[in-house]
C-alpha cells in the first residue's frame, strides 16, 4: 500500500490541510453546479439552436473527445506544475470555453467549441484528489474525503441541472454559459489564494502514463469505470435525448435532476457512515461495493430508458443515486490507497478518462432510439453495467496478486 505524506507544497502556512481540503471540495460542488455549459450543451444544439437530436448526439460525442484529452493533460499538469497552477490555468480555458459556447450557432463551430468544453470538463479532479492524498494521513480519511468530493460534484450536477432548467426557459442558453464562465473564474481565484505554489527546488515526478498504466488494477478499475459510467453519465447525456424524443422541455429535465439532488442529500451521508465507518480504515473491500454500484446504475439507468413522463424520469433518476454513492465509494478508497506519491494526479485523470469515454456513446444511443426505440437503448445500457459487474472479477484477482507480491518482497 502506497504511503502518504502531509502536504508541505499545496496548503499555504496560515491555512490547516484540513481546511484548504473543504475549501477544495466546496468550490467542486460550486463549479459542477454552475456548469451549464456542459449540462445544457445538448439541449442547446437540439433546441436553442434547431439543429435537432442527432446533432445534438453528435456534439455530446465531440465533447466526449475532448473530454478524454482533456483529463490526460490535466493530469499531467498536476503532477509536474502542482495543484495551484494546474486548477489556475484549466479554469481559465474552461471560462474562455464557455463564453465561445455563448456565441457559436453554426454546427460545425458548436463541434468546434464542444470539443474545447470537453477538454477542461473534470479538470478540477486530479488537482482536488492530489490535495486530498497529500494532506490527509489516513486510509479511510482519504476515502471519506474523495468520496465527498463526488457526493460534492454530484449535488452540483442536480443543482445545475434544476436551476438551470429554469434558466433557461426565463432568459435563454446564452445567460447560462455566461454564467458558467464566472463560476470558472472565481474557482481560478480560489484555487490561486488557497493552494501554494509548487516551489522551484520541488521534484518533478518520473512516472508518465506508460508507468502508471502499467498497473494491472488500474487497468481493470478504468474497465468497470468506463461501463459503469454509461450508466450514471446517462443521467445528464442521455436522458435529455430520451426527453427531448418525448417532446418534454428543459423544466422537466430540471425537475428530474432536482429529484436526483434530494436523492443524493438524503442518502448519502448515511450510506458513507455504513460502507467507510469512522475509524482509520474502511469498513469494507471496494470491490464489492464498486460491483453493487455498477449493477445499480445500470438499474436506475434502464428504468429510465423506458419512461416517458416526468415522474417516471424523476424516479429513476433517485434509483441512480445509492449506485452513485457506493462507485464513489469505492473509487475514493482505490485512488487513496493505490496512487503512489507523485502520481495522484495521473491515477485521477485515468479514473477520470474512464468517465469521459462514457460520455461518447450519446450519438450511438440517439441512433438507437431511432432505429430500434427505448427496447434497444434499454437492453444497451443494461448489457454495459453487466459488463462491469463481471469486470470487477479480475479487478479483484489482480488487487490479490500485488498484495501477494509485496508480501513477498517484504520477506
């Protein structure tokens, strides 16, 4: 197990480690509930703009692209800049973003401009997680604080989703992605007075992603990621197109993502209190957590692909959140047990990539709905949370394998 070290580098002196990470998380939940611009982006090209359902797919899938890049640099920046000039110039890019979403109205520019969304789309991430494994000592403190982190992003996203719902029936997109880009700004600021700089005497990290990818386990966690992700990242990428097909407007995709927040607030702090407990460790193996979550969201995700009313979309946008809360979980305890110092931020950005990949499949599910309606799309879904369930076998065989192997170099 890798060990950690208090952060000397990140956290300013007049500042305690435990503060600067509550400071971190809360800005995550602030940026994610003010990202309209990613949370919006479909339903402005389908709607805002006329460009209609499959451009709507189309350009979800461009942001996906970019969204994939967009982590690997990110990650990189943390681990060679530090965590104050990473999340400083990201947020910077991803403002700039969001006011050229603001003017763009030709398809090709509105590709254009997703792919550049998607590039600083998580950036936050592996500076946040970063933080977090450098200043705090314990395993299930990490754990409890990566989990927050995602319960954070989580809330930010329902919030997002239902105030900007109604957003943009009163006053229009433009207002939205205007808005989204000062949120960027002001996490750029926060990140600047809070984090210090990295200081020039500071070892730059040797591994790059050829090493980190090296590690079995990440490779078979990015699997389950990758598949579980479908599911959950349908919530704000495929669950517009269903009800944009069933002609329902930006309100009810509001009221369903409002109904996903209650969800989140009321569930997961007691489910944390039982799957990571209070003490030093946690309470329980993540992959067994990190399998019931899966099979969950590919739960709550299927219900919803065979609705077509807002209480329908409502519900099954609650029976995502005990899948969200146990994955978060259980990627929380991964990230802080397994990145080794110097490498948090390119162990995140992996973890994190695995989720971008997720969100490419919205034009592949748009020509679904269209070929073979809510059937086909439901059976896909379900069949890709299947698919982590069963991934999640191997990742457990490789996790007792390195175990046995640093058993037996310590001997």
């Amino acid at each position: 197990m890798a060990t950690h070290t208090s952060a000397t580098t990140a956290v300013p002196p007049a500042r305690t480690a435990h503060s600067v990470v509550w400071i971190l998380i809360t800005s995550s939940l602030v940026v994610k509930a003010g990202g309209f611009s990613w949370d919006f982006l479909g339903y402005y090209v389908a709607d805002g703009t006329g460009h209609g359902t499959t451009a709507a797919g189309a350009a979800l899938t461009a942001f996906g692209v970019g969204w994939c890049l967009g982590q690997a640099s990110a990650g990189a920046l943390t681990d060679r800049l530090g965590q104050r000039t990473a999340l400083v110039t990201l947020m910077i890019l991803s403002a700039l973003a969001c006011l050229a979403l603001a003017v763009a109205t030709s398809l090709p520019a509105l590709l254009g401009v997703a792919v550049c969304l998607g590039l600083t789309m998580e950036a936050h991430r592996p500076a946040v997680s970063a933080s977090i494994n450098e200043a705090i000592p314990s395993e299930a403190g990490r754990t409890r604080a990566q989990t927050w982190t995602y319960f954070a992003s989580n809330v930010g996203i329902a919030i997002c989703g239902g105030a900007g719902g109604y957003l943009a029936h009163t006053y229009g997109y433009r207002i939205l992605f205007i808005l989204n880009a000062v949120v960027c700004l002001a996490f750029a600021l926060v990140a600047r007075r809070t984090l210090a700089p990295r200081p020039p005497t500071a070892d730059t990290p040797s591994a790059g992603y050829r090493q980190v990818l090296a590690d079995p386990t990440l490779r078979w966690i990015t699997v389950v990621a990758v598949c579980s992700m479908v599911c959950a990242w349908g919530l704000v990428s495929v669950l517009p197109l269903l009800m944009t097909n069933d002609a329902l407007p930006a309100t009810s995709f509001g009221l369903a993502m409002v109904a996903n927040t209650v969800g989140v607030l009321a569930l997961t702090p007691p489910l944390m209190r039982l799957l990571v407990g209070r003490g030093e460790a946690v309470r329980f193996p993540f992959v067994p957590v990190l399998a019931a979550g899966s099979a969950i969201l590919g739960l709550g995700i299927t219900i919803a692909a065979l609705q077509h009313t807002v209480l329908g979309y409502a519900i099954a946008a609650v029976v995502l959140v005990p899948g969200e809360v146990c994955y978060s979980v259980a990627v929380g305890a991964y990230i802080s047990t397994a990145a080794p110092p110097g490498a948090t931020g390119r162990y995140q950005a992996v973890i994190s990539g695995a989720t971008a990949l997720a969100s490419l499949p919205p034009l592949g599910i748009a020509l679904a709905l269209e070929a073979g309606g809510r059937p086909l799309v439901a059976g896909l879904l379900a069949a890709s949370a299947a698919l982590a369930v069963t991934a999640c076998y191997p990742l457990a065989r490789s996790l007792r394998s390195r175990a046995t192997t640093r058993l037996d170099d310590r001997s």
